[in-house]
C-alpha cells in the first residue's frame, strides 16, 4: 500500500462523508463509497462505477481501498483453512477458516504478537509488535477467499481484543452499522482474558458476545497459565460479568482449555461451578495440544467428558469443542512463527 495515501476500508459512512466533502464532493457519494466497500467489497477505485471519472480520479490522490491478499494458506483434511495476512504495522497475522455444515466461522486477529503471555499460547511467545488497525482487522474479512459463506466472526486469534480496544470497537461498529455489513451483534464473538477497564467498556459500548479465557477457577494456577490474572483476577471478572444481561440477547462463555490431569479435575469443577453463578454463560472445554517449548499435560478425552457431565448436572451448560486443522497446526501463533523464522534467517 502506498503510505502516503489513507485507507478507506475501517472508515466509518459518516467518516467517509465528511472525506469527500474535504475534497469538494457532495457528501452523499461517502454513501455510495460505504456500499461499494461493505457491500461490494471492491478492491480498486476505479471500480466504484456509479462515481463520476473526475471523482475516481481526484480520490484516487488521496486514497485506496486497501485491500490485501493473503501470502500464504494451509489447507486441513477437515475442511479448515489458515490464512497469513500482511499488515499495515509490519508482519503478519494468521486468520482461519472453519466451515462446518451451513456454518462458517472465522477466527481474527487483533494484534500481531501479544503482551498477555499465557503459558499454553505461541503467539505469546512472539512478544507484542504492535496493534492492527481497523482496516487491518476488517481486510482478514473482505479479503478472504471464502467471505460469501461467513456466518460467525470470533476474536480468538492472534491477540488481545481488550488491548487494542479502540480497533476492535470501530471494526465490529462497521461490521454491525446498516451502512457497514449491516450484521447482527449475535454473529459477532470477542474474547478476552479480562483487562480491567478495558472488559467494562466492552460490555457497555457494544453488543456483541463475549467468551472469556478462564482455563482455571484457581488464582494462583490461572496466574502461573496467565499472567494477566494479576491485572483482573477471574473472580473480578465474573463479579463484573453479572452486573450484565446475558439472557436475551448477547450471549456470554467461558473457554477452557483442559490440560489432562492438571485444571480438569472434578474439585476444579466445582470451583467453576461457584465462580459462574448467577452468569447465564456456557464453558466451552477445549482439548490442549502440546505445542513447541511449552511443558504442559495434553488432555484426556475421559476426564473431559467426566467435567462436562459434572458442570451439567450441577446446573453449568457445557460442551466440548471439537478439534479442527490439527494437521496444519492450526493452533494461533504456529504459522506466523514458522514464516517469521523463515524471514529472518533469509
């Protein structure tokens, strides 16, 4: 992309206005820029046809839409794909697709790198970067082969949504607005680990569902998975989490990632148990994977299913996720680690 020129994809329809009536244009051809983005995902200027040529030609000096291919992919046996995308910061950030049936899930980065450290990621281990902006979180959207068939969007890739805050509001803004994607808030999941301040104004300036990263009911052990449990202890966070409504509309969970024999426990359960109440939420178990360098339990399919069964009878709906893209790794962190490598030793 060309550094001198602004960006017009992560700019909201009144922020589009208000930039062609700088360049002398009557403000509702923002409109019309709006809906060639949003609606017609187009990747050049030229394309938005309905613009007068002098129009074209005078914001083509100032702008681009700023669309970005993926340069890399894997493609599971499953179905899933991994996508690299270059960002606007410098590097890389990893996007992957899951179908299942009618149903299309994309997971999106925030950042490349992460300040949260948690023990079990490999993003973590990258350091933090820098944050991606708006346009950069959008582009792992309009620019993915697959676009037509999303239903879903979760912020569980590459990142902290809390940390970049200002970013994540403005990309979810667009993708909810009439005049963005026009989506509704139910299709759109961002998930945390928790960051005091940061989770408050989550939960009062947007409606769409939050997960939050437990992975232990335990201070002590969720401090030595998680670092962040020193910020925001997971007891503020569902002390937080029950001032909220999550009966009608928005929707709230709990991810948890079993380490076998380590946080899976029916004494964890019950401190689960103690920790959600009065939440209407769901735990979503998820398997651990080994990943390189990391020295902790992968889980056992039995003790997960004796958890589950627990938390149920005990009045917590819970369910265990379903692997997907294993055979590329499609944990977040492995393929933007292995091509970061590859970068510096060439």
């Amino acid at each position: 992309m060309d550094n001198a020129k602004r960006v017009l994809m992560g700019m909201t329809a009144a922020e589009l206005k208000a930039a062609v009536r700088e360049l002398g244009m009557p403000a509702f051809r923002g409109g019309q820029i709006a809906r060639w983005l949003y609606q017609q995902h187009v990747v050049t200027i030229d394309e938005m046809t309905n613009l007068s040529k002098a129009d074209r030609e005078l914001l083509k000096q100032h702008f681009e839409v700023g669309a970005m291919a993926p340069i890399d992919c894997q493609r599971s046996q499953d179905g899933t794909v991994k996508y690299l995308f270059p960002v606007s910061v410098g590097g890389c950030v990893e996007t992957v697709f899951i179908p299942d049936g009618e149903r299309g899930t994309l997971c999106v980065s925030c950042q490349v790198g992460c300040k949260m450290n948690c023990l079990f990621c490999q993003t973590g281990k990258q350091g933090w970067e820098g944050d991606l902006t708006a346009a950069d979180i959008l582009n792992q959207i309009y620019a993915l082969p697959e676009r037509e068939l999303l239903t879903n969007i979760v912020f569980m890739g590459q990142g902290e949504p809390m940390d970049n805050l200002d970013a994540v509001l403005r990309a979810t803004e667009i993708l909810t607005a009439d005049d963005g994607y026009a989506w509704s808030p139910k299709r759109i999941t961002v998930s945390s680990v928790g960051l005091k301040g940061k989770l408050k104004r989550f939960l009062d300036e947007s409606q769409c569902h939050v997960a939050i990263s437990m992975h232990s009911p335990l201070h002590e052990q969720r401090q030595s998975l998680m670092p962040a449990e020193r910020q925001m202890s997971i007891r503020e966070v569902t002390d937080l989490l029950r001032q909220y409504d999550f009966t009608h509309q928005r929707r709230c969970s709990f991810e948890y990632i079993c380490f076998g024999g380590l946080n899976d426990t029916l004494a964890h359960g019950r401190e689960i148990v103690k920790l959600v109440e009065g939440i209407e939420c769901r735990v979503n178990l998820i398997r651990f994977h080994p990943i390189p360098g990391v020295d902790l339990p992968g889980a056992d399919e039995q003790r997960m299913e004796r958890l589950r069964d627990f938390l149920t009878r005990h009045g917590v709906f819970a369910t265990i996720r379903a692997s997907r893209g294993q055979d590329i790794f499609a944990a977040c962190g492995l393929l933007s680690t292995a091509h970061k490598g590859a970068a510096d030793n060439s």
